[in-house]
C-alpha cells in the first residue's frame, strides 16, 4: 500500500461556544431557521422517549417474542430450533474462520503481517444486529434464550478458531462450514426424503475439487473428479437411508425464523442462477441470448405479488400429477425466478463495465473464455457491482414481508396473530409494528455495512 | 512495390519464414482498413510498422493474433493458418506475445499473479515453477522488487514492463506491440524501449507498431510504411529514413521528423 498523502493541519477547534455561533447563529435566516429546527427535534424526541419508555404498551411484544420469531412453529419441537441456532453459532464461525485464514494466506504471500479481527471491530461490524438481540433477550426475562443466545456465540468463537489451520486443509473447512449449515437446516427440517440431495451436492462438489488439478493429465483428471464425486455421493445417499427421520417440515415454519431462512434459501439459489443467465444474455450463441433476454423482460415486467400467486395456483399445473408442494417452496421458487433476473441484469452491467481490453490480453496470452471469465472477467466484475447486489438482496429481504398473501406467517404478519388476542385487539398496534420495523431494518443495515467494508475490503490496491 | 519484392526482403534476416500475410483484407462494415497486405516476416526479424493514425497498422498485427478476424486472404504463423478453428487460433496465440497501448494488465491481481496467470492456466504449469519464471522474466525487464505490488501501484512505465514481462512468461515465438508507449509520460517512454531493445538484441522476432523513429532507426530490419490500409513502402531503416520512393512516405517522415 501506497502511504496516503498528507493532510493539511486541522483548523484550530473552536470553543463550542464559538462552534454554534458560527454554524447555527450566523445570521437572523439561519437563526431562525436554527431555532425553528432545534424545537421540532427536541419536540419529536420528546414524543418518541414518551412513546417508548412511558405510554408504549411494550408487553404486546415481549407476551409475544415466540411468536415474533417462530409463530406457529409446535413448541414441542423446540428443542430443534436449539439445535439450529448452535450449529448455526459453529457453522457460521467456521465460515468466517476459514474466510479469515485465506485474508492471512493472502497477506503472508504479500509479505504483510496478518491481523485478526478485534472484539470490538466485529462488535462495530454487526452492532445493529446485536443490539436487536441483546434487546429481545432481556424482553424475554427467562434464562433459556440467554444460554441459547451465549452458546451459539461460544460456538461461533471455537468454529472461528479454524483460522489457525493451515491452507492443506482450507477445502475440507469449507465443507465442514457447508455441513454444518445444511445440517442447521435439516435437524430442524428432518433427514428423510430428498434431504440427503443438498448434502451429496456439497460433498461432491468437494470431492471433485480436492483431486489434485495439477498433478495428472486431462482425461484421468476427469476420470477420478468423477469417480470421487460418485463415491461422495453414495455414501451420502447410504448414511442418509440409514439416519432417515421426519423433522418440522416448513409448511409449520414462521416467523423471524422463516423470514430469514426464506431469504437465505432464495438468495443462494438466486445468485447462480443469475449469474448463468447474466452469462447467456451476452453469449455469442444467438439461441441462448434470446432466451435470456426473453426470460429477463418477461420477469421483470411482473410484480412479485403476481409470481408469489402464480406459483401458488399454476405451479401445480406444470409438475407431474400427485407431487405436492407446500407454499414455502413454491414462494421460493418464485422469490428465486424473480431475484435471478434482476441478478442477471446486474451482472451485465457489472459485465459492460469492464474494458474490452481485459478480455484481449487474456486471448492473446492463449486463454480460453472459461478460463477468461472465470480468472479476469468475474472476479472484476462482481466486485464492480457488489452494491448493486447487496441493495438487490436487500430488497428481496423485506419483500420476504410479501409472504402472507399465501398464508405464510412471516414476521410481520405475526402481528396478525398477536392482534387477534383479546388484550391487544385494539391496543399496541403502533408498537408491534415498529417492534417489527425495527427487526428488518436491525438485519438490512447490517448487510449494508457488510457490503460497504466488502467493497473496501477487494477495492484494496486498485484504483 | 511489387509482393515478389516483399517475399525476398522477408526472407533476408534468417532465411525463413516465420509469419506468412498473404493477401489479406479486412473490412469494419463497409470500411476496408486493410487491403491486400503481403508481408512475412522471418525468425529473429524485428518489422517496425509507422503510418498515420487509421492506416490499419494496429489492425494488421491485431490480425496476427486473431484479436481481429481477417476477410480474404491467408495469415500462417509458425506454420498454423489462421482459420475458424479454435484450436489453432488458441495455438497461435500461445506462441506470439502482444502488449497493447494500454498495457491491459489484470487490476485485481499482484504483479506476480498476471504473469503466472497464463502459464498455471493455459501451459498448466505448478504453481512454484511458474512464480520462478515469474521473477526471471521480471529481472529482465528490471522490476523484480515489485513483485507483489497491484498494477495501479506502478507507474505507466513500469505497469508497461510487467506487460512485456507477462506475454514473455509465456515463452512466445514472436512478440506483438501495438504502440507500447503512446499512453506513457515522456520519461518513461525510454526504459520500456530499453527493455524492447535488449529483447531484440536476444534475437526475439518482433512487429512493432510505433512512433519512435529512433527505435525504428537503431533496432529495425525493417521499416513498413502503411497508409489507407495499404503498405506503401518497406526497406531497411538507413534507406528507409534517408531515400524514401513513395510521395506518401515522403510526405509522412516530412512531417513527423
């Protein structure tokens, strides 16, 4: 890194005196604009320290935080939800552990010294987040959610500690990191039926990344990526038949707890899915371009409401007779086809911004285009259009409040429930909504800022 | 200037033909910006190619590498024609390097990594023997210390080095210049040159397209002149500079010397 260039020396600091003469008193306009200003602020500060501490009927919310995060879930089964939130603790700190060591691989290689993340910089990072839970943990006043709550992080912590290890084994902390995520999802969603798909996926995928690329000539290379993927894929198939077991199956999901998965789910299988049809729309193949282009035009010319429907009341016309789909996965399947095509279009803007240039030196060294996109292209124009993105899922994320237009019960429309009881039939509507504003927006900020340090983060060395 | 002309000061340096252009054309829509091109240029021959801008100087070396599709005609390199094939386009573009005007090195990646990009890529070369041929191609071009710096932290010159340094790692045949030093600041125009210059003196075969009458007075075999898409003259630099035949050339050097 370059050192920054040098600052002029600050102005000398002004007593604060002196500070609001000069930028609230100037003259009588700003006078009295100033005063006008200070009093509308200090008379709506007024209200909502009232509103909050004094008149709010806040135990419509705490009466209710179960239902605020997992509405019609069977309170018997809750000791999955347990289970869920610690493996999610583990799988989410192995993640960012196994993200940690490759930033200090990266770094060594530079020939730079490695600093881990402090407390207090990851308390910064997430404090929207965290402040929401640490406030809905004290409302609840039991002990269970805080040993929940305090075990997930300590999880998290031990799962982070996976930034130690060496880059050998960086491919298989990713595939813990998968597992435990999936399995996150599963102790909660049962093991049997397709479950054991999602886990072979993984697994092969992982298999076929760890025979060594560089050591064997193509066709054997191919040969034994496909044979281990296989092999993956079996015992997968085999342990599942054994471990097979009925959970919660989501059509009793709601909620928090929906909420985020539902969004989770979608922007996962989104973002692939885009990305292709990014690809196809700027193909040289004129088939697969049209295609695309048609695809993309006619989804995002629909509202969402229109696809959440249409999956509701034609989805079913078009699967084979006697399957059954509940109507969280076909809104996943709509809330998938929708983001992906504006995914798409992202992507190709991400794409057009990149010089033509780029793409000739990679030719003219000999590469092939998978190599080029994959190496030059992709990498550049992702982290091009990564705002783009973030604000996309953003979106996508409160449109999850959308939901209940099938009979979903996502957070917001918990209230329903909550309102249907007798003592707060006409009383408190004001305070669960901001209770439930206040839940979105604690989640939404925290994937800006997320998106904001990202940027800064890859922008590093390029100007 | 007649093509049998051209074959035999082709020829001169070594005796054999490395890249054979043979009648080719090349159209953008309805505008032709080259016209029946004849040139081939022999092992270890250094061409330098001037004209004024639009004369389709960059098009044809852009040509040889298939950057740009040709219309009539027949490109061979090293012995492979350029057709539609992919597979021979992907083998002639292993085997000629090509710096561009902008330098187009990859922004997202280290010094060290946009050069063993192609070889772990393209030749599959492991990871450490290809970082070692890395450094060796950034000594020779004289900036081994900025191994591990990013593009935008070099100067236009040096940014210019990497990118010789990057086409070198691939071990070409014949290096490509599309006007290496038109976007660099007139202080840095002489370390890329020099760098040029010692990869000629190493016996590289080079087509560069250039301003710098200077390199092409010291370091060229020969001198194309090209003007509306077609090659008007091409001699040896001391004829070239000092007894020039064609009214366009005269006109040309007239203006620029």
């Amino acid at each position: 890194m370059t050192a920054t260039a040098e600052r002029a020396p600050a102005p000398p600091r002004a007593s604060p005196l002196g500070w609001i003469k000069e930028r609230l008193f100037r003259n009588v306009w700003s006078g009295f604009v100033s005063v006008v200003l200070i009093a509308v602020v200090a008379y709506m500060g007024y209200r909502a320290f009232a509103f909050v501490f004094i008149n709010g009927q806040w135990d419509a919310i705490s009466r209710n935080l179960a239902n605020f995060m997992i509405g019609r879930f069977p309170r018997d089964q809750i000791w999955r939800l347990v289970a869920q939130i610690l493996l999610l603790g583990l799988g989410l700190g192995v993640g960012a552990g196994t993200a940690s060591g490759t930033a200090r691989d990266k770094a060594e290689e530079s020939g730079l010294t490695y600093e881990p993340p402090t407390l207090l910089g990851t308390l910064r990072r997430f404090w929207s987040l965290i402040a929401f839970v640490v406030v809905i943990l004290f409302m609840a006043g039991t002990r269970g959610p805080w040993l929940v709550a305090g075990g997930a992080v300590v999880l998290g912590y031990i799962g982070w500690q996976s930034w130690r290890l060496p880059r050998t084994v960086r491919l298989l902390s990713w595939l813990v990191t998968g597992l435990l995520l999936l399995a996150a999802f599963q102790v909660v969603s049962g093991t049997d039926g397709l479950a054991w798909v999602p886990v072979a996926l993984v697994v092969a995928m992982a298999a076929w990344l760890v025979v060594p690329v560089d050591r064997l000539d193509s066709p054997w290379r191919q040969l034994a990526g496909l044979g281990a993927a296989a092999a993956g894929v079996a015992i997968v198939y085999l342990i599942y038949q054994e471990i097979a077991a009925p959970g919660v199956g989501w059509d009793q999901w709601s909620g928090m707890n929906l909420t985020l998965w539902w969004s989770a789910i979608v922007i996962t299988l989104a973002f692939p899915a885009g990305l292709l049809l990014g690809l196809a729309r700027r193909s040289s193949l004129p088939a697969l371009r049209y295609l695309a282009t048609t695809y993309i035009e006619l989804i995002r010319g629909v509202p969402l409401i229109t696809l959440l429907f249409m999956g509701e009341f034609i989805l079913g016309f078009m699967l084979p007779a006697g399957t059954s789909l509940s109507s969280i996965s076909r809104s996943i399947a709509a809330g998938t086809l929708f983001t992906a095509a504006y995914v798409a279009e992202i992507i190709r803007g991400g794409l057009q911004s990149l010089p033509l240039g780029q793409t000739e030196a990679g030719q003219a060294l000999g590469m092939g285009t998978p190599v080029i996109l994959r190496k030059i292209v992709l990498p550049q124009a992702l982290r091009a259009v990564i705002p783009a993105m973030v604000g996309q899922f953003i979106s996508l994320f409160k449109d999850s409040s959308l939901l209940f237009i099938i009979g979903v019960t996502d957070f917001l429309r918990v209230r329903a429930i909550v309102h249907a009881q007798p003592d707060f039939r006409v009383v408190a509507h004001a305070e669960t909504l901001v209770f439930v504003a206040i839940g979105f927006w604690a989640i939404a900020y925290a994937m800006s800022r997320e998106s904001q340090r990202l940027e800064r983060k890859l922008g590093v060395g390029v100007r | 200037m007649t093509t049998e002309q051209v074959f035999t000061d082709a020829t001169r340096a070594s005796g054999k033909a490395l890249i054979e252009v043979s009648g080719v054309d090349k159209f953008f829509g309805d505008f032709q910006a080259l016209k029946d091109i004849n040139i081939n240029v022999g092992l270890q021959e250094v061409v330098v190619v001037i004209g004024p801008s639009g004369s389709g100087k960059s098009t044809l070396i852009r040509c040889i590498n298939r950057l740009e599709k040709h219309d009539h005609g027949t490109i061979i390199v090293d012995g492979i024609e350029l057709s539609d094939d992919v597979r021979n386009i992907q083998e002639v573009r292993r085997e000629t390097g090509m710096v561009f005007q902008q330098f187009n090195l990859f922004p997202h990646l280290t010094v060290i990594d946009n050069i063993t990009l192609a070889p772990r890529q393209v030749r599959r070369m492991p990871k450490k023997e290809a970082e070692e041929l890395a450094m060796r191609m950034l000594e020779r071009v004289k900036i081994p210390e900025q191994a591990h710096k990013y593009p935008g932290q070099l100067s236009g010159g040096q940014q210019q080095r990497v990118a010789i340094a990057r086409s070198l790692a691939m071990q070409p045949k014949v290096m490509l210049f599309d006007e290496p030093t038109s976007a660099l600041d007139p202080e840095m125009i002489k370390e890329v040159l020099d760098v040029m210059v010692e990869l000629a003196k190493g016996g590289m075969t080079m087509i560069v397209v250039t301003h710098e009458m200077g390199f092409a007075r010291a370091v060229a075999n020969r001198v194309v002149f090209m003007s509306d898409g077609q090659i008007v003259e091409v001699g040896p630099p001391e004829h070239f500079f000092t007894d020039p035949q064609e009214d366009r050339t005269k006109l040309f050097l007239s203006q620029i010397l």
